[in-house]
C-alpha cells in the first residue's frame, strides 16, 4: 500500500511533451552558458561608452556654442 501511494505521488504530470510523465521535470539548461550574460556585458558597455559621449561631447559644445554667440 505504502509503495503504490509513493508510485502514484512520483508520476507527475508535465506540460512539456518531452518530459516523460513517470519523472520529475527537470529544470530547464541553457543550450549555451554564457550567453546572456556576454550579450549584458557588451550592452552595458554601449551604454556607458554613449554617455560618457554625451557627457564629453556637452562639455566641448556648450562652451562652443556660448563663444560663438559671443555670451561671454
């Protein structure tokens, strides 16, 4: 009785058509390891890479632009 209760408990039902149904789904692997995290890195990157542009493109422009309107 016991034995036939633990059987019953372990076939558990998976909604992938690839996981049989007499075992526990597994996690799901990533095919390749390393992959998102290299596609972060190198957004991360662009990004701080682009404001830095920005940051030292204003500081050369606003001085630019205030002497060529003859502000000063």
């Amino acid at each position: 009785m016991r034995a036939e209760r633990v059987v019953a408990a372990n076939q558990v039902f998976s909604m992938n058509a690839f996981e049989p149904a007499n075992r526990k789904a597994q996690p799901a692997r990533q095919a390749k390891a390393g992959t998102q995290e290299a596609a972060t890195f190198d957004l991360n990157t662009g990004l701080i890479i682009f404001m830095l542009g920005l940051i030292i493109g204003f500081v050369f422009a606003v001085p630019y632009a205030v002497f060529m309107l003859g502000l000063e």
